[in-house]
C-alpha cells in the first residue's frame, strides 16, 4: 500500500513540475516571432487588393423593390415591460 501511494506521488510531483515549467515558458519567455520586411510588404500588398476588392463592390438593391420583398410583414412580439427586482438590493428585505 506506501509503494502505491509513493508511485502516486512521484507521478503526481513529475507532472506538477511539467506543468511548472510549461506555464514559465507559456507566461514569462518571449516568442521570437519577428516579422521580415519583406513578409511585411507582401501582407500589406494582400490586404490592399481585398480593400480594393470591397470597394468595387456592386450591391443589387432591385430586390429590395420587388412586390414579393415588400408584401413581406413583422411578427414580432413586443416585450412585456415588467418591474425587475428592487430599487435598493442592499436595504433590509424587512
């Protein structure tokens, strides 16, 4: 029975110490991730051609004038405006 539960605790005391040193490098050690100038020129270029693209964007509004579009109606449901708790939760309920 002691040989189980010091195998237990070397278990448990080895994946403490992985976790120890995995949450160090996670929290306290800086990536090296350093963006070339050149990937910086290629991102840049990508992301001028999608503006580009939205801005030639052509929407067709003829639906929107559509008899169909227009018969359409809300079903909506208001809410239903009820009192919601007191005005001061902290005086005595007394």
């Amino acid at each position: 029975m002691k040989s189980k539960k010091n195998k237990n605790t070397g278990i448990l005391v080895i994946i403490l110490i992985g976790l120890l040193i995995l949450a160090y490098k996670v929290m306290f050690v800086s990536p090296d991730v350093d963006l070339t100038t050149e990937e910086n020129e290629i991102a840049t270029i990508r992301i001028e051609r999608l503006l580009n693209q939205l801005e030639n964007a052509n929407f067709d509004t003829s639906v929107l004038q559509d008899g169909k579009f227009q018969s359409l109606k809300s079903i909506e449901i208001p809410m239903i405006s009820l009192p919601i708790g007191r005005e001061n939760p902290f005086s005595d309920v007394f």
